[in-house]
C-alpha cells in the first residue's frame, strides 16, 4: 500500500516527465510544418529512439532492486542476453525502415536491403537533419529515468522479468501503427496533415506507455 501523501507525489514526478516527453516529440512536428520532413526522417527518428529506450532498459536492469544478492546473478545472465535479443530486433527493425522509406535520400543510394551499420545510419542522420530531434528524445527518456526511475524510487519495485520484456510491448505496438500510417502517408505523396497526423498519434501513444509504466513501477 502507498504511504499517504505518496500518489501526488507519483503524480507530480509523472507530469514533469510528461511534459518533457510531450516537448521532445514536438520537435518532429515542427520539422513537419517548418522543414518540410517527409516520412523517412520522421521514421528514422522514432527508430533512433528505440536504440535509446534499449539503452535506458539496460540501466534500469543494472540498477533494478540492488539490495538482492539473487538479482545481481539473474543480471549476469539476462542483461547479456537482452542486449543481443532487443540489439538483433532493432536491426531488423532498422533494415526495413531504411529499405521501404529510405529510398528517396541520396545518401543512401547504395543501401538495397543490406547490412544496416554505424556508417549508414550516420549517413542517414546527417542527410535528413534529424540530429536535435533525436538528442531531444534522449534527454526525455534520460529525464524520465533519472526523475522518475531513481530519485522517485521506482528501482526498488522493478523486477527483471518486467524490464525484459518492457521495450517490446511498447515498441512493437507504437511501430505497427506508425509503420502503417506512414506507409498511407507515402502513398499519398506525404502530406503535411497525414504527417501531422502520424506525429500526433505517436505523442498520444507515447503518453499512455510513460503512465502505464509509471503505475507499474509505482
């Protein structure tokens, strides 16, 4: 049971993240109306992020419930095998969105299906310009682990079994439907309100998984 006094404060710790996740994502929706984005860097962006929410997992793993002795064992073991595991998704993952929306950036025009590497997503990311959207996204979920995951206790309440398998739920669910959008919007020759659209569902999306696990970890 939650001391007394406790839910505000949950729920003080969760606005600010909130509105730290809120403002990053906003930075693809101005690269939509005032940069005039298409679909791949906005996809790129999501999918750079993905690399970032596998990154901040295996923190949380490092630092979940450090009074066990039995939970520094588990860590030898799953940690290793996370990294490997979500590393393989990520990739193919990666190789999709760069082979079906990739297309149409010159500095890709070699990339045709193939080995998706550190030199070819640089070479994304300088093309398309997406360099602040994504470093937005990493000071987010950095806020996010820092504000809510340590200083607010939740650490204590994290188990393993529930970090493993955290970023696939998110992520899978959150891409299915971008995918699907931005595939309509590349239809449609990308237009400004399907973008917007696709940039908005992702925000909605994105605020009910930062409640979802601040409620778990609570």
């Amino acid at each position: 049971m939650p001391e007394p006094g406790a839910v505000p404060y949950l729920r003080g710790r969760e606005a600010a993240s909130t509105i730290a996740l809120v403002v990053a994502n906003a930075l693809p929706l101005i690269g939509v109306l005032w940069f005039h984005w298409q679909v791949f860097p906005i996809i790129l962006v999501y999918w750079l992020e993905n690399v970032v929410i596998g990154g901040f997992n295996v923190l949380k793993m490092l630092t979940a419930d450090p009074d066990q002795p039995i939970e520094w064992i588990g860590k030898l073991f799953i940690i290793p095998f996370f990294c490997v595991h979500f590393g393989l998704f990520t990739l193919v993952h990666g190789m999709l969105v760069f082979s079906f929306f990739g297309h149409g950036v010159p500095a890709l025009a070699g990339f045709h299906a193939g080995w998706l590497g550190p030199a070819e997503v640089a070479a994304a990311i300088h093309a398309t310009h997406v360099e602040y959207a994504w470093l937005a996204l990493l000071l987010s979920h950095g806020f996010s682990f820092l504000w809510n995951y340590l200083l607010g206790g939740e650490y204590k309440h994290a188990s393993l079994q529930q970090l493993m398998g955290q970023p696939y739920s998110r992520v899978i669910t959150l891409h299915l439907v971008i995918l699907f959008g931005a595939g309509i919007a590349a239809a449609l020759g990308s237009p400004t309100p399907a973008l917007v659209l696709l940039v908005a569902l992702k925000i909605g999306f994105d605020i009910a998984a930062h409640r979802r696990e601040r409620t778990k970890f609570a």
